[in-house]
C-alpha cells in the first residue's frame, strides 16, 4: 500500500524539493478542503486528536475504489474528475498546512494512540477551482492493526460560505 513514486510530471500546486526526494502536497485550497472534510468526520468521534497518513493514498486505491462507481461522475464534476486522476498516480508528501478544529498528527502506520487514521488523495479541481473531489479514507485500528473502515469520494462544490459537498449526488466508497 505505500509505494514511493517520484519524476512525474504534475500541477504547478505541488513542489518538488530535490530530484530525489518526494513530491510535497503545496495546494492552498486542497487543505481548505481536506480539513473541512476531516473536520466534519472528527467531529463525531470522541477522540482528543486526529491522525492522518503522511503521505496521500496510493493510485491503486484509488483505481480500486473508482471502479466501484456506477454511472459515471456528474458532468458538472468531469474536469475535477480529470484533476484528480492526473494528481492519483503520485504519493505526496502532505504538510502541516491543515486548519483543524482538534490537534492533528502525522503518521505513517496505525499507533496505539489513536482508534483510526484518515488517509486522503490529492484535491482535484475543475479549471475554475468551483468543483472538487477528492478520496478520504478512515482506517480503523484498535491494537496496532488495520481492522476495517471506509473509503468515501466527495464531490464538493465552492460557495459564498465555503466547500459544501454535493449531497444531492449520491456518495460512493466502500466499508470493509
């Protein structure tokens, strides 16, 4: 499940620090979004702080879960849809640039400190930056070992008030 992958080609929203290092995760508005979606799923457990992967999920994830999809993403959603499969095929490393209302932590397997982890793919965006997906994994693991959770895609849209999922748009992911 973690590969290291490095000299792809991507968006100007990530920085490559040395050839031979990864790629670092440096987009503004994917943060925004990443910690809305973090934050509303942190809200309902009762834990004192949050654990996130430190790298994003791998594009075979990805792939795995996007096949589950039946019917296809919303043509409003087609060019973020496009953003996010470019951004897939890499592993960024992600930074402290989160706006969490609990601590956060990053890790790099399951600990003993914490009931799951969330692990998260890159943001994709539409030309306009007003669509977005994005693959938001929570791993459950009471003794030091993955034992279940769930993968969700959300489509989100950019409002006055900020991101808001499309919940007219049926979710999909899977629970294991």
């Amino acid at each position: 499940m973690f590969c290291h992958l490095s000299f792809l080609t991507v968006s100007n929203a990530q920085t490559r620090d040395n050839k031979n290092q990864q790629l670092t995760y440096d987009d503004a508005d994917g943060y925004q979004v990443l910690s809305g979606i973090i934050d509303a799923r942190a809200n309902k457990l009762n834990s004192e702080s949050v654990s996130i992967f430190h790298q994003t999920v791998s594009g075979e994830s990805v792939r795995d879960v996007r096949t589950q999809r039946a019917g296809g993403i919303p043509a409003e959603f087609q060019g973020a849809a496009e953003d996010f499969d470019k951004k897939a095929s890499t592993r960024f490393l992600l930074t402290e640039r989160f706006s969490l209302e609990k601590k956060y932590r990053f890790v790099v397997g399951p600990t003993s400190n914490s009931l799951g982890v969330f692990s998260v793919s890159a943001v994709g965006f539409d030309k306009t930056k007003t669509r977005a997906i994005v693959l938001v994994e929570y791993l459950v693991h009471p003794t030091n070992s993955i034992v279940g959770g769930d993968t969700t895609f959300y489509l989100l849209r950019k409002t006055e008030a900020g991101w808001k999922e499309a919940t007219e748009i049926p979710k999909w992911g899977r629970i294991y």
